[in-house]
C-alpha cells in the first residue's frame, strides 16, 4: 500500500517569502503524484501533476513541485506567497492514476 | 461548465438512520469516485463508479456502506445505521475517463451523526 507524509501540519509564512510544503512518499515504482488545494468550503483543486516526464512540474498560481526520486519527495514550492494562497494543501499518490491515496494537508496561512 | 455538484452540503442524522448522499458529476463525466476525510486526516479512497457499474470498492466498509451511479441521475453514496463514527466530509470527484484522467471534485458534504 502507498502512503503519503505531509511534514508541517501547519505552516506560517509572510507575504513575499517562499512557500515550502513537503511531502514523502512511499512506493516501489514512480506513481503519478499530485498538489491539490482547498479552500475553506470548496472542493480540492487540482495545482499540478507528475506523470514520469519532466521532474520539475510546474503548476497554476506560480507553484510548483520538484520529483525527487532518490529522496521519494514531491515537494511543493512558490517564489513569493500572496494572501490568496491561504489555504489546505494535499499531497497525494496513485499507482493507477484513479486511486489517489493523500496526505494528511498542511494548512498555510500568510501573514501580512 | 458547472463544476461537481454535492448535495446537501451539511447532513445532521441520529444514531440508526440512513444518510443519501448525491454527486452530479461534471457534464460530459461518466466516472465518479467517491473519498472520506475524517477530522485531522486526509482523504480517503472509497468507491470508484463508472455508469451502472462498481469498479473498484475496495476502500468501503464491508457493512451499512453502498453506492451507486445509475444509467440516469446522480451517484448516490448510501450510509445505512449511521453510527458516530461516520461523521466525516464526503467527498465526490469526477473524471471524464480520457487518459488524462484529472479528478475534478465537488465541495463535499459534512455529515455529521449525533
């Protein structure tokens, strides 16, 4: 069984600095791993996807997530955060590209 | 486009009834699948549907548990004897079955067993 561990349950970050959410996971062969963000009383929204081709994903709202297969990490960053980014972030793993097995989330919020 | 629709959002049920939960998927969308969050965890796989059929169950609870996505209408998430411990979000999401197979979801219901 595949698992996925989100370091931080909660991280705070100024407006302007870098944003960095970790997360692991377990498996024996690359999965397809995903960054997904909710916002309070929404659904989650898709940030971006590694499928096996480029290592550096780069996904919406200037994020973007580094495969790191020797470190089995997917961690997600941001250059600069902005207010808008204050949200519940999912890491999450699928084998077969429909069962998505996800982290716990790390809420962030930005301070001002 | 409407996004995945949920309904209710919030569902207040007392020990022993029967909770219905329904996800219209996304237009053009013929496989739903549906997740649980339990407070301070992450989602978790239940039941993935494609119209009329079950394909994958394996993350259901054996018993009270059935869903279902008929020929018409929207998948139905059926929870039997509710019990406390089914409190949760409810989540549905959809997938138009292509190859890219992007999981679109809805904003969930909050069940909530007294």
């Amino acid at each position: 069984a595949q698992s996925v561990t989100q370091l931080g349950s909660h991280v705070s970050v100024s407006e302007g600095a870098l944003v960095l959410l970790r997360c692991n996971y377990s498996s024996s062969v690359p999965p397809y791993l995903f960054w997904y963000v909710q916002y309070p009383n929404q659904g989650l929204q898709l940030l971006l996807k590694y499928t096996s081709a480029a290592t550096l994903v780069k996904g919406i709202n200037g994020f973007e997530a580094e495969f790191k297969k020797s470190e089995t990490s997917f961690h997600l960053t941001k250059p600069s955060a902005h207010m808008s980014d204050a949200a519940e972030y999912f890491c999450a793993v699928s084998r077969n590209d429909y069962k998505l097995s996800f982290g716990a989330g790390t809420t962030v919020t930005v301070r001002a | 486009n409407a996004g995945v629709m949920q309904n209710p959002r919030h569902l207040v049920r007392r020990r022993g009834q029967e909770a219905r939960l329904r996800c219209s998927p996304m237009k053009g969308h013929s496989h739903v699948y549906w997740y649980r969050q339990l407070p301070e965890e992450g989602l978790k796989f239940m039941v993935y549907l494609q119209k009329e059929n079950i394909i994958d169950e394996s993350g259901m609870p054996k018993e009270r548990f059935s869903a279902e996505f008929p020929k018409e209408g929207p998948s139905i998430l059926r929870i039997q004897q509710v019990v406390r411990g089914d409190s949760a979000a409810y989540f549905c999401a959809s997938s138009p079955g292509d190859q890219s197979n992007e999981q679109f979801f809805g904003p969930g219901t909050r069940l909530t067993v007294l």
